[in-house]
C-alpha cells in the first residue's frame, strides 16, 4: 500500500516543483509574492539579488530527477533547505489557510518522500566514524 502512496506523493510533489520552477521562465508576472508585507518583502530580495532564478533552476531539476525516481537520496538531501524556506514563508511570512496547507503539504511529501530511502541516510548520524582518505569511492557494504 506504502508503494502506492510513496509513488502518487513523488508525481505530486515532482510535479508540483518542475511546475513551480518553469512556470518562473515560462509565465511573466505568476511567482505569488505573498500578501503580508514580510513575504513580499522576502520574495522580493530574493528576485533581485538573482538568487530566486538559481532557486528555481534547482526546483526543476529536482522536479524531474523526482518524478524519474533517480538520485533519490541525493535529490531528498537538496530538498530539504528549500522545503524549510517554503515551510517558513507559509508559516511565518505569510500565515493564512491557504499557506498552512502548502506549507504542511510540504512536510508529508518529505517525509513520505524520505522514508523507502532511510537507509541511505542513518550514516549520516554516525557519531564518531573513521574518514576515508583514498581515492577509491566506496559504498557501505550495509547500502550494496
């Protein structure tokens, strides 16, 4: 059953980020700029400093690496600082119902996105492991 949620919650969500990233290249004037000063404020900064360009060049490749289902893990790990700035500027920027709803939208699809990948991501809690300094990439026996 998890299968069949995990795999409608990757179209969703990777499509909701490939739509979210053209549509700033594709349709002049649809970034939503928030309607509490804070949000537009941020949103704003964000277009003209050239850094919402770089964001949203990121939402789409995440957007299809997601909906190919490749590079999960890592594509998981990119996801995450956008989704605490999305979950931030619906919950704090601009708080409304509307906001609410994207913004805890965006936990489940992580999490549901996240779990059939977990293994990947316990050894990164190691507390004290031993460093690789060869050459040679190695994969965690525990993850081949």
């Amino acid at each position: 059953m998890f299968r069949y949620v995990y795999h409608a919650s990757r179209v969703i969500f990777g499509g909701w980020f490939l739509f979210s990233g053209l549509a700033h290249f594709l349709i002049e004037g649809w970034q939503p700029m928030g309607s509490h000063q804070p949000a537009i404020d941020f949103t704003q900064a964000l277009i003209d400093s050239g850094l919402f360009t770089w964001i949203k060049v990121i939402e789409v490749v995440l957007g299809v690496t997601i909906l190919a289902n490749r590079w999960m893990p890592a594509t998981i790990v990119a996801l995450v600082p956008i989704n605490v700035v999305i979950c931030y500027w619906n919950f704090v920027l601009d708080p409304g119902v509307v906001e609410y709803t994207f913004g805890i939208l965006t936990i489940v699809f992580n999490a549901i996105l996240a779990w059939p990948w977990r293994a990947y991501f316990w050894p990164l809690f190691v507390w004290r492991g031993r460093p690789d300094y060869s050459l040679d990439p190695k994969i965690p026996e525990s993850l081949s």
